[in-house]
C-alpha cells in the first residue's frame, strides 16, 4: 500500500517555474492522496484500517455480499491531459468503477487507488485530480482505503472499489428472458456528444456547469441509488451499465442470458441538443443514443408483469422502457418508417483500429 | 470487467512471424486471462460469481475481517521485458500482492488482474505469463475473478488481491513495543543477489531452477502460512512484509509503532552465496541483506515473555531473532567489532533518481 515507499523530501526550486512544474516527494504525493479519500472513521464504521499499513481492513456487514471490480483509467486511451480537467480525471476514474457496482445493485464500500506519476510533474494537476476524486468519494460514500504509487511516463490510474449487495439480492446480466422489457434510465448519447464539443476545431469548449451534455462526459454519475432499488424490490431480472455504447453492451446482456432483443427507434431516449450540430455537421442523435460511450446509465430488463412497478421517473432520472427481450438471439431496431433493421454493435473498443 | 470490450477477432497472417508477434484478437486475450485463475467452483464455494459480469461476488465468511491490497507491476519499472520470464512476470505480480495480505495475518481469497499490452504483442509472452500467473493462483488458493484490460505501448500490470483474516486476529505494523524481539523469515538479500545475476555483464543467466538466489528473485514465495501462524496464535505484535529492504521497511514498522530497533549484526541471515562475487566484485552479504529489495519475507516483533513460542524453523523457513525494540526512535545496528552505528535506509524507492 501507499507506505510501501520511502519517504524521500526533495527540494524543488523556489521559482515560478517550479511551481507549475515540481517534482512531487513521495510524502507530499501520499499525505495529498490519502486525504482525497478520507471520511470522518465515524462515518464508515466498517472500516478498521485505511491506508499507511500492508493491506486495509474491513469489516463485513452481516447478510451480504461482497461486490468487486476495477477499471483502468489511462492518459491517452481514457483521457488526454491537455483536453480533459484534471479534476474530471479524478472524478471520472471512480465514478465509472462505482458505476459497475451499481449495475449488480450494489452499494460502494470503499476503493483502492493505483497511481503511477511522471517524474517532474503538475503539483497543481494533482491538486486539481485528488480535488475531483474526493468530491466522488464523498458524493458516493466510497472512502480511499489503500492503494499503491509508482513512477511511470504518462498518468496511469487504475481503480478498485469493493461494494456490498444484499446476499442473493444481486442483478446479473445473465436473468433476462424472453418477453421481459428492457428498460433504461437517463439519456444515451449526452457523453459521446459531450466529448465531441471538448474538442472543437474552433474556440474553447463551454464551462462544464453550464452544459449538460459536456458535465454528462467530464462528471458522470454511476446510478447507485436506482440500481439499489432495482435490486432490493426484485424489480429487474437482468442488470448492466451502458459503458461502452448501447449496440455493445445490450449484445453483451443478451449474450450473458442467451436471448436476443427487439429495440424501438421511437422509445430510445436521445440527448436533446439546442444546437444539434457539432463543427458545422448535424448529428444524428439516434446514432449517438446507440453507440456512444460513456453514458454509464443502467439497462435493465424486468418481467412483463412487473413492468408495471417501474416508474417514468426515478429521483429525478428519467426511466424508459425501449424494447423487449426476444428468443431469437439476434439485436434488431424497429425504425421510424417500420422497419426492422439489425443492430450492429459499434461501441467502445480499445483493440479496435 | 473483462466483458467489458467488445470482442472483435482480427485475423493473423499465418507465417512465422505472425505467429511470434501477432495481434491478439479481445476474445482470445480475454478467455485465455480466465482460464488463467480458474479454480473449480467446488474449491471456492466462497465464490458466487466470477469474471464476465460488471463485478465478481464473493460471499464473506462470518467471523472474519476482509482484507484488502493492490500493486503495480508496470514493465521497465518493476520488471524488464528482455531480461524478466515472462512466467516470473506472472508468478511475481500476484506472489508480491498477496505478500501484503500474509503480512496481515490473513489468507488470500481471490485476485483481480488489470492488464494493458501494447498493439502488436507476443502470444508466447502472454501464454508464459499466464502460465506463471496460474501457478501462484493455484500455489496460494487464490483465484482470478475479474479484472480489466486495455492496450498501451508497454506492459501495464495491476493486481489487486482481497484476503481473509479472523476478526481482531490481524497483525498491524504499529504494535510492537519497546522490549519486543525483532524476528525476520529466510535469508535476507537473496532476491537483490538474484537479481545481479540476472544482469550479467557477460554470459546467461543460471536457469532458475538450479540457483536459489535467482529463484528467490523470480519467484518468491510468500510466507502466507508463516503469516496466518503468527496472527492466528497471537505470537507477533506488530508484522510487516519486507519487500523494499529491511532498512526500510524496518523503519516503517517502527514509524507507525512509535518505537526505534537495535540489530545485531552477525544476526541478521544473510544469503550463501557459493561465488560471493558477482562480475568479479565481491558482495558484501550484509549490506545486501539491510538493503536489497524483492525478499516478500516477514518481518515481525514479538514480546519478549512469548519469544519461546517462536520456533527456529517454520516449515522449513528459518526463523531469526536479529535484534529488539527500543524506545528511542532510532535505528541502530551493533556490528561485530561492538560498534553501535545508525542505519540509513536505503531500500527500493521509484522516485529516488
């Protein structure tokens, strides 16, 4: 964990130019990280050892289980320093662990932060990242309890959070069967236009605060509360949060439960776009809705006759019911004009060239 | 988790060369990551559900406390391509991480793997590395259950392990008190000697197999049982694993008991090296064993009234008493001319230039 390095001052030049660019000592780097993450120990009662030892102690809570996941967060692959704040950085790295949590319905506990540095770094990037992760940590009652620092060329994050469910109270992917509905919550494709508005040809990207489809790509929010909900009122067979693109991700429910689906171009919910341009080009918002990335909302699929119990609106996010499962395992989209087209799966994908 | 990518098969040209550097298509990469820490289920009934969902569910056992690590292994700092195994990058990444679980007294559960690969990438490498990777997880009871994967220039490795130790049974670095003996497993220095020899300036290396010095580099074993026997019959009061060198990770241990140590010299186990050179310089053993890293054995204090209860061989490891606690918070070593000297520390640190 974080002590397992030494602790080493060096001093860095009292310049202006040091300033912006310092080398970082090894305290300096874990104090600052270690109080990102830190809750009043009043509050996480379960938690008996955070970080400074070889490993953290938790304490279980009775009659549940133990969720577990992790996520790479890379510059270059999932962020690039010069476009994204570093404070979205931080933001971003938990939120879309936290996210998996939520997809089985469950709660975060706590997360572990693996963080590799370059040599002569940013003091402030590092304020700026550990200021967003803190306010992720807070919003999402999920404390730093260890982790491990090293040195690397460029930023590498890698996050694990280790939630809690009810026992047998978790939503797997694998539950959907043939005539369930399938449901999900918020907006698709907000993130993937988000991100196309931080890189304008021309001028600055707008403030974060004032548009809603770049706060959706820059600060997610993991749906912890309504994946919670749907788990603990047995209201979903099926459960997973759109990561990588709806196309991609609903293929993979469906493969899970060997079953297909039949989407309604109609009841897919788009981002709503006052400008519905980007660089001069019309979007298509539909496109955008089904194979962007990032969204992290929830698909969900729940039986005919519970259907009922879903609300249109879930604490303030909006729930859709956009199709229904199938037996013939394929995906297809029933367009405007009553068409059945086949859904090709063209989402997020690293190995992709 | 893994399922989080799309899986896209890209075909490999079928000459020699593709068949040493080919590009590995996702599915391929993912399902031979799983069969990599594949336990059958019967042997974890613990495990509810592993890789292929967004997160794994593990069912705590009552009466126990959940343990909690990761570590980075990133190629150029933590090991070197053309000069590490790629079996012994595999063994080593999970060996070191639960390493930190047994220096908690604890047993280790199960393990999430991060992996990025660059592009182009040597099949051979992965399957060694999953090769020694599935040695470990086999070794120490400890199954893959998830993980993620992504691609970049070099090899990114992050493990992260969560364990078990009986509730209030766990061993902090911060209980020892002054009067307590310091106790140290095996040798100590073997692993930086190894690691000399694995650098030679002229010649190769011995095969692991036949040189302890560089098995104990390549693959070291962590002292789980050793671990479990210490917190489980309350022997030691305060444990740490020594991965950066006793002289440093002596002074963590002291730092967070609030207490100094005083060795001894000629009791510090030091390693049989037969050559006692390495490129013609001769080693001196016992600055190896104060400040060579990468030796994952125990370092523990036990009051002084229970010292007997230590026995001179734990299955096989010795057992050394090299010196005791004090109050004064220094670190001193008595040499063998009865010179008392301070100890500098000089262990293994990433951001030392």
């Amino acid at each position: 964990l974080f002590s397992a390095f030494a602790i080493q001052t060096q001093s860095s030049q009292d310049d202006a130019k040091a300033k912006k660019a310092m080398e970082i000592s090894e305290d300096t780097l874990i104090s600052r990280i270690k109080s990102a993450g830190s809750h009043g120990s009043a509050l996480v009662p379960w938690l008996r050892l955070g970080p400074g030892d070889d490993a953290a102690l938790l304490t279980p809570t009775p009659g549940f289980q133990t969720v577990l996941t992790c996520d790479w967060f890379l510059e270059g692959t999932h962020f690039l320093r010069d476009k994204h704040p570093a404070d979205s950085v931080g933001w971003k790295c938990l939120a879309r662990a936290i996210s998996d949590i939520a997809a089985m319905g469950g709660r975060p506990r706590c997360f572990l932060l693996s963080l590799a540095l370059p040599d002569r770094f940013a003091a402030l990037w590092l304020d700026k990242f550990l200021a967003g992760l803190r306010r992720a940590a807070r919003k999402f009652s999920c404390p730093l309890v260890g982790g491990d620092t090293t040195r690397q060329r460029s930023i590498l994050i890698n996050v694990a959070v280790l939630g809690e469910v009810r026992s047998d109270g978790a939503v797997l992917r694998s539950g959907a069967q043939a005539g369930d509905l399938v449901f999900v919550s918020g907006k698709l494709g907000q993130a993937e236009l988000g991100l196309a508005r931080l890189h304008p040809k021309k001028g600055r990207a707008m403030p974060a605060s004032r548009d809603p489809l770049l706060r959706k790509h820059l600060y997610p929010e993991p749906r912890v509360e309504l994946g919670g909900w749907l788990a603990e009122n047995q209201v979903a067979s099926a459960m997973m949060d759109v990561s990588d693109g709806l196309s991609t991700d609903l293929r993979r429910l469906c493969q899970a439960s060997r079953v297909g689906a039949r989407l309604v171009a109609a009841k897919i919910p788009t981002a709503i776009d006052p400008q519905n341009r980007i660089n001069s080009k019309k979007i298509d918002l539909l496109s955008a809705a089904l194979h962007g990335g990032d969204d992290y909302e929830l698909l969900f699929t729940v039986p005919a006759a519970q259907a009922s119990r879903v609300p249109d609106t879930f604490k303030g996010i909006k729930l859709s019911q956009i199709g229904e499962v199938t037996e013939a395992r394929r995906l297809v989209l029933l367009d405007t004009h009553g068409h059945q087209n086949e859904i090709a799966s063209r989402g997020w994908d690293p190995f992709r060239p």
